[in-house]
C-alpha cells in the first residue's frame, strides 16, 4: 500500500462509521466500473481496429472529406 493510500485510510477511519461504508461503497464501485471499463476497452480492439484500417482505406482512396467544424 503507498504511503499516499495508507495516510487516505487512516483520515477515514476518524469518520463516523456511517461515512466509513459510503465511502468504502463508493471506492469499491469505482473499483468495479475500472474494472469493467478495461474489458469493455480490451474486447472493442479489434472493432476499433477495423474502423481504423476502413477510415484509412477511404483516405487512401480519396473517399475521405476534411471535417468543416462549422457544418455540424
């Protein structure tokens, strides 16, 4: 545990137990969607992959349009 982690959980162990489980539920949620946030990243590479080497393909064959910023 870093230095920065542990001095965190000694500041919340003074907290009322009441605000000892929410913030625990709170980190242990953003724990969780980290979590589900890198396999739904890991599974979509080979979808972003695709799109990627399709954006290219219409570039390379003149396909592609430079983005006006103001027509959208």
């Amino acid at each position: 545990m870093t230095r920065n982690l542990k001095r965190a959980f000694e500041a919340a162990s003074r907290l009322p137990a009441e605000q000892q489980d929410e913030l625990a539920a709170a980190i242990l949620e953003e724990l969780v969607a980290d979590s589900a946030w890198e396999k739904a990243l890991k599974s979509s590479d080979t979808a972003l992959g695709n799109l990627a080497h399709e954006a290219l393909e219409e570039y390379r064959s003149g396909k592609a349009e430079p983005l006006d910023p103001e027509t959208l």
